[in-house]
C-alpha cells in the first residue's frame, strides 16, 4: 500500500486517521492438533467481530498479523485457545509474543516485555488462565493448560 501524507500550506504532514492509520500488529504462534484445535483471534471495533487470525498445527514459525484500524474507538482484542473433543497434540497452547498500535506518527500501544504478568487492560477467563511465560527465548503471554473440549481467553480492551 502507497501512503500518501496530506500536507498543509507549510508542508507539515497533516494527520488523520485517512492518511496515517493506526496499524494493530500481532505477533503469535500454535501448537496443537491440526485443523481440531485452534488459537483464534478476534478484533471487535465496537460494532463488529473480525476474525484476524486462525490456525492449528504447529508450524514452528512465528506469525505476524497487520490489521489496519478504522481510526479512533474503542477495540476488543480475544485471544481463545480451544480444543474438540479428543485428543492433543504438540504443546496444546497459543502465545502471543508482542502487540502494537502504531501509526507512521505516533505509538499508541506496545506490548513486549510480558514477564510483569498480564498489562494493565488485559484480563483472561475460560478453563484455564493466560499467563506470562517464557518461550522460544522470547517474553510471551501463553495461554493456560488444558484439556479436551476446553477453552482459555485472553482479552485485551483498548482505546486509540
Ligand atoms: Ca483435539
Ligand atoms: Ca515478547
């Protein structure tokens, strides 16, 4: 995508939300039993729910994920980690590595360091609890220890 500034008469870029927009980027990987139980990532803008991620498997990659925001509101992040009926695979898990809002102008958020434990605005329900852990030598947000036809919910409620 071109990002065309908007300048005013002395040449300073003006800033909106049309020409500068914040950018959510998440950083996270799976392991689990592929295409039965799945880490899912939603973004609700207030009006609707987008799914900006699925996967299952374990690929042993991260995965990063851009989503452009419509501009100022307040979003809902979930993070769900669940499984079917039977049977795991792999670490059973999802993890986040890092979460950002940033446009060319501006950070509004970002979270890397999670080893102080869920961020102020973050809060976890379902069977089992997201927790800060240490994986893959990075700081990681993971979600909690589970079995069969469980869930654990990472939510993150934020204002740009
Ligand atoms: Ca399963
Ligand atoms: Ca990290």
């Amino acid at each position: 995508m071109v990002n065309v500034i908007t300048r005013d008469s002395n040449n300073a870029p003006v800033i909106s939300a049309a020409n500068d927009p914040p950018t959510l980027k998440v950083v996270t990987r799976v392991s689990s039993e592929a295409n039965f139980d799945f880490l899912e990532i939603t973004l609700n803008d207030g009006t609707t729910t987008e799914t900006i991620f699925s996967d299952s498997g374990d690929s042993g990659a991260w995965q990063t994920v851009l989503k452009e925001l419509p501009g100022a509101g307040s979003y809902t992040l979930t993070a769900r980690f669940f499984t079917d009926s039977e049977q795991t695979a792999g670490s059973n898990q999802g993890w986040i590595d890092l979460l950002s809002v940033k446009s060319t102008f501006q950070s509004y958020f970002e979270y890397d360091d999670f080893s102080g434990g869920l961020p102020t605005g973050f809060t976890t329900s379902g069977d089992a609890n997201w927790a800060s852990a240490t994986f893959d030598s990075r700081s990681t947000l993971a979600s909690g220890t589970i079995g069969n036809s469980q869930e654990s919910i990472l939510t993150w409620n934020f204002t740009i």
